[in-house]
C-alpha cells in the first residue's frame, strides 16, 4: 500500500521557540503492516538502508525558498539533491559489508528550514577563557557568538554560513560550491542539499590567530534533524587552531520501562580550504547523545606547503558514520590525523579515511585508535592513494583495536592505491585484541590492582588525542568523559585473562 505523507517542518527562533513554517512533501514510501510488538523500522530495512525518508526535492526547493538564497544556491541545493537520491549509501565495494543503520529509527524525524544568524538580544557575548573566539549553537539557534575585538579589525571573520551568505554571497560562493566534499558520497550530497545551519571561519592571508576558536554545537535533539556545514578557510601564510564541541542540546529524556527513546539525527560536515603556507590545527570531541545518528564528513584541500593537523575524538551517538577525505594537492602539503573511538552500550562506529596525495613530496601520517567495550563495535577503514605525480610521498597509515570483553568487536582495513613508485614511504599498519597481559603483569607487579591497570593501560592508549587539544578547559573536559566512560563498563566486561 502505498501512503502519500507530509511533515511539518519548523525553525527555530533565537528564544529557543519554534515557528511552523508549513508543510513539506515527503517521498511516499511503501509501509510494511507492523508484527505485533516489533517496530517495523527496525525489522523491516535493509542494513544499509538509510533510517529515513525526508530528503528529497521538495525539502531543498523549500529550504532556497523559505531562506530567500540567490539562484546559484538553490541550484546547487537542487543538484546535491539529485545526488543524494542516485548515489549508493556506500560506493566502495570493499566497504559495503559494513554499513548498517538498523539500530537507528528516525522515520519520525523533522528538519529544520532556517536557523537564526544572530544570537539573541542580550545573550551572552563573553569569550571562554584562553579562547579567541567562540561560537555556540543549539541545534539551528545562536546561544553565542563573540570574537576578539583585534582578529576583527585584522580581517578573521567568525559567522553563521547563513549570515555570510546574506553579507556577501560573491565571497562566500567558491567556498560553497567548490567544496572539497567528496561528489560520489551520498551523505556529503546529504548536508549540500539539505542544510539548515551552518558556521563560517575566514582567516585571511598572513594573519596568525595565536589562540584557538570553539565552536560548540549542541544537537541530537529527539525527533529532530539537524543538517549543517562548517566551511574553514585559511588563506596564505596563515595559521589557526580551532576546537570543535558536540555535546549534547539538553538532559536525556526518561522513558518509561520497555519503551523506545526517541532519537535523533545531525548530519554534518567540516570543510578545510588551506592556502599556500597555511597551517591549522583542529581538535573535535563528539559528545552527543546515545539515541543520536551522526552523519560526519569531513574533506580538506591543502595548498603547497599547508599543513593539516587532526585530532578527533569520537565517544558519543549511537551510530556514528565518519568520512574523512584529505587531499593534499601542493606540493610539500603535509596531514598528521589522529583518531581515537571509545565505545560501550553497543554503539557502532563506522569510520573511513581517504588520503590522495597528487604533490610532489607530500606527507601523510594517520592513525586511528578504537577502545570497544559493552557490546560496541568499531569499523576502522583507511585508503591511501598516491597519485602518479605525487613523486617523493611519504605515507603512513595505523588502524588499531583494543577490545575490553567478549561482545564487542573491531574491523581495521587499511590499503594502499600507489601509482608512482618513487615514494619516500608507502606503509600501513592494523592490529586488534585484548589489553597486553604483559603490560598488566608489569604494572601490577609493581603494586598497582588490575582495575588500575587496565585503566593506565586503556586511557594511555587514547592518550594521542587528548595531548593536542589545544585548550585546557577541553583537555580536562575530554579527560573527564574518557573517565567516565571507563566507569561505565559493567563487571562481566573486564577482559578474560
């Protein structure tokens, strides 16, 4: 039977109220009759089927209309949704196996039309400290946006992408449409068709900004989906550090016993452009909610001699789908890339890496680390391609698992696409199992108690990340939810001897 649906969408407003703004067509979809006590979102689909239905024409037609964006947008808006429908979920074959949303039902999710470009009347305008700037959503409101007063004058522009579409769409429009987003993933056309919200960081040519920016985004809200871009631009001879915060919007909901929580979806992108001689180091902690699908994709373009330095943290949702996309097009560009997943209450995190070297005498050091407990699982994918006017890469690839219990499980699958022979180094490296009973015996020999141990043993594992955070606040935050997550392991988890 096939059922024609609508869904009324709605904006938020800077108060944090919501305004309707009409209904939206969704695709009909067919609906299998539900078997008692089983919800047919989750019984029915395929294990790479994605868990909703919103995204279609109408939703990007509405969203150009509805925010008043110039033809050149809602064209590109149209076209990324022409994408989103024919692209595969998954377009590496070697990749397929792993995709599944079965444990998200998002069927009930609404989107979000417009985000307020400003924060509120009197809302709070201070900078955390030993930060530069600051911007903070939640879901598609601004809660507060403040920029030291000398970056300003300097040229450094923080904003929502809303807002720098409205000042000045010629500037912002190459940054949009030329988007270093991979054009034959399925998601990345998700958020280029459908975003809400959005954050814009402009660094121009020569300007060094000494202390870091957060951006602080809390989203996951229940039946709610958030669909946003972050494009960062740092021009020529310039540097930046920005850290990026997704927390949770609120407290969790409490259900009653039996009962399914409601979940949500936020689907995301970062967007890197590096000038010449551009250096940026950027810090992510992913906190949200469990009951919360994260759609990531994050893509760089670096120019000649730029250097890239990623430090991710991956501890929150309940499935996570990362893509990492670095392309390092000048010569001499260099990425150091760090990514650490602690796992537990059966979450899933599906993680892939693609590097593509195309300078010459390029540098790519990449390293991925999965903690996994309580049921979670962790799908480590990297590839690196060398590309056959890449001479004198050097390239370095690391996937590793650390498994705390009979339950949970890892995958790690680096490969190398090498077309140019004269590389400097062309290497990768995977391992996954239990904690080193080596290291325990060392470590309790020396009068510390197997809990102990194991936790050394554990947080120091994950230890890459938290030393590049750049801010201390978010180096002791960090800390603090690695702690907290090692607290939540249940007895029976405690690995077999």
């Amino acid at each position: 039977m096939t059922v024609s649906t609508e869904a009324s969408a709605e904006a938020s407003t800077p108060d944090g109220a919501t305004a309707a703004l009409g209904p939206v067509a969704l695709t009909p979809a067919a609906t299998p009759a539900p078997r008692p006590g089983i919800s047919p979102a989750r019984s029915r689909r395929a294990p790479a089927e994605l868990p909703f239905t919103f995204a279609d024409a109408a939703l990007a037609a509405a969203l150009g209309e509805e925010r008043g964006e110039p033809a050149w947008l809602r064209e590109d808006r149209t076209a990324a949704a022409a994408d989103f429908a024919r692209l595969p979920v998954e377009s590496n074959q070697l990749y397929t196996g792993y995709v599944d949303f079965r444990a998200a039902d998002l069927s009930g999710a609404r989107p979000f039309l417009r985000g307020a470009d400003e924060p509120a009347a009197g809302s709070d305008a201070s900078l955390p400290e030993g930060a530069a700037g600051v911007i903070e959503l939640r879901d598609d409101v601004v809660v507060r946006l403040a920029l030291e007063p000398d970056l300003a004058a300097r040229g450094v522009v923080l904003e929502t992408l809303g807002a720098a579409v409205a000042r000045d769409a010629a500037g912002i429009r190459d940054a949009l449409l030329a988007t270093p987003l991979p054009t034959d993933e399925k998601l990345a056309a998700l958020s280029r068709g459908f975003w809400s919200q959005g954050i814009h960081l402009h660094v121009p040519d020569g300007v060094h900004v000494e202390r870091p920016i957060l951006l602080r985004w809390a989203a996951g809200t229940p039946e709610r989906a958030l669909l946003g871009r972050t494009i960062i631009r740092i021009g020529i001879d310039a540097s930046a550090s920005v850290i990026e915060d997704q927390v949770a919007p609120g407290p969790a909901i409490a259900c009653a016993a039996g009962e399914p929580v409601p979940q949500g979806l936020v689907g995301a992108t970062s967007e890197i452009h590096l000038g010449a001689g551009a250096t940026l180091s950027f810090a992510s902690i992913q906190d949200l909610p469990l009951a919360t699908t994260l759609l990531h994709q994050r893509a760089a373009t670096l120019g000649r001699g730029a250097t890239l330095k990623l430090a991710l943290a991956q501890l929150g949702a309940r499935i996570v789908r990362s893509r990492i996309d670095n392309r390092l097009m000048g010569q001499g560009s260099s990425v150091e890339q760090v990514e650490i997943v602690f796992g537990g209450t059966d979450q899933l995190f599906d993680l892939t890496s693609y590097t593509r070297h195309v300078g010459e005498d390029t540098t790519g050091n990449l390293l991925s680390k999965a903690v996994l407990q309580q049921g979670s699982r962790a799908y480590i994918k990297g590839l690196i391609r060398i590309e056959q006017t890449a001479r004198g890469t050097d390239s370095f690839l690391g996937e590793f698992g650390m498994i705390l219990d009979r339950k949970s499980r890892s995958v790690t699958v680096p490969s190398l696409e090498i077309d140019q022979p004269d590389c400097k180094r062309a290497a990768h490296a995977s391992s996954v199992g239990p904690i080193d009973p080596a290291q325990l015996f060392y470590l309790e020999s020396r009068g510390i108690t197997p809990d102990e141990a194991r936790k050394f043993i554990t947080l120091g594992f994950l230890e890459p990340v938290v030393a590049r955070v750049p801010l201390e606040s978010e180096r002791e935050r960090l800390w603090g939810l690695l702690e907290a997550k090692w607290a939540q392991r249940r007895d029976e988890d405690a690995p077999a001897a």
